[in-house]
C-alpha cells in the first residue's frame, strides 16, 4: 500500500505544491521564500522520515502569513490523503524533546478529530524577521488539516531560535511514531468505532 499524496492548492495569496510519503527517508526539497519557515520544515521532514516536496509562492511583499499559514493547510491535507482509512497505524505519540536549555513535549492522536493544544511562549516576537506568532498559525492549520489531536508544549527555554526548533522536532518524533505500521494490526483501524474519519 503505497501513502502518497500530491496537493495542489492556489489562491489569491498563494499557490503551494504539496508531495509526501509517509514511508520514506525525510528527503526533502523545501521552497516557500521564507528562509526560517524552510529550515523549520527540513526538519520536520528529517525527524518525521516523511519524504517531503513543498514549493511555495505567496505574497510575501505583505508578509510571510498567507504562505505559512498555506503551507500548512496544505501539507496537513496531504498527510490526510495519504493516510487514507488510517489503517495500521500506531495512531498514538508522545515524547519530550531536549535542544540545548529548551524542552518540549509534544503528544499526537492521529485520530480524524482537529485539535490543537498550545503551550509555547517565545522570548522574543522575531527571529531574524520571522514573526514568531507564526508558528503557531502553521500547526493550528497542520492539525486541523490533517485530522489529528495535537499538543505542544514548551516546559522551559530562553532562545526563541530553540524553542521553535524543538517545536517541529518534537512534532516530528511523534508523527514519525504515530504514523508509523503497527505489525500487529497492519489491516485493522485503531479504533473501537472502526473508523477515524472523525
């Protein structure tokens, strides 16, 4: 059973490209115009082992909000398709994740049900001139778009640079982990109900 899926999405804003596998290596080619955002997203492929393609064009002449924003709907659209009945998988996830002084625990339920839980302060409202704001905007539309419960939270740290980047590596690490087969019940839906359609 090969989980692919392409998404094509265009707007007035903007116009985004979405390719994943779910069984892959977490290569990736990244391209959004936003140079935080893509450093963010390589890792998120790297420690997911999603193999990613997500090209971006927006109107970032107004600010980066419409292609992070954008890039999220669709890469969450994208997972969804290629997860299809959502069979097989762990479906749950949750680790701790250390970078440097910042800790950050994330916990996924890849369940058909949007949900975000947020608990993440930055230490400053920019890094470089990425709004931090944004990081946020990109997991509320990852999780919505995806169908799955997700909560982040950020125990400590003093960097806005680390908390960011333990963010999408934690979110990574469970998603690697939830996503994964479970060669116990490879055919069966994890779930009592027999469906995760939400």
């Amino acid at each position: 059973m090969l989980r692919q899926a392409t998404i094509a999405r265009k707007t007035n804003e903007t116009e985004i490209a979405v390719t994943v596998n779910l069984d892959g290596e977490g290569k990736r080619r990244i391209a959004t115009g936003v140079g935080f955002f893509d450093h963010m997203l390589d890792q998120l492929s790297r420690h997911s082992l999603v193999d990613m393609v997500i090209e971006a064009k927006g109107d970032l002449h107004i600010d980066d909000h419409h292609t992070v924003e954008d890039v999220g709907i669709a890469l969450g659209q994208a997972l969804s398709k290629a997860l299809g009945e959502r069979r097989g998988i762990v479906r749950y996830a949750s680790l701790d994740l250390p970078m440097d002084e910042t800790l950050t625990r994330a916990a996924i339920d890849v369940s058909g049900r949007p949900f975000l839980v947020w608990n993440v302060k930055f230490s400053a409202p920019n890094i470089g001139t990425f709004d931090t704001e944004l990081v946020r905007e990109f997991f509320q539309a990852l999780a919505q778009h995806a169908g799955v419960t997700m909560h982040v939270t950020n125990l400590y740290g003093a960097n806005s640079h680390h908390i960011a980047e333990s963010v999408f590596k934690g979110v990574a690490r469970v998603l690697r982990a939830a996503l994964d087969i479970d060669p116990r019940q490879a055919d069966a839906v994890p779930s009592t109900k027999g469906t995760l359609a939400g």
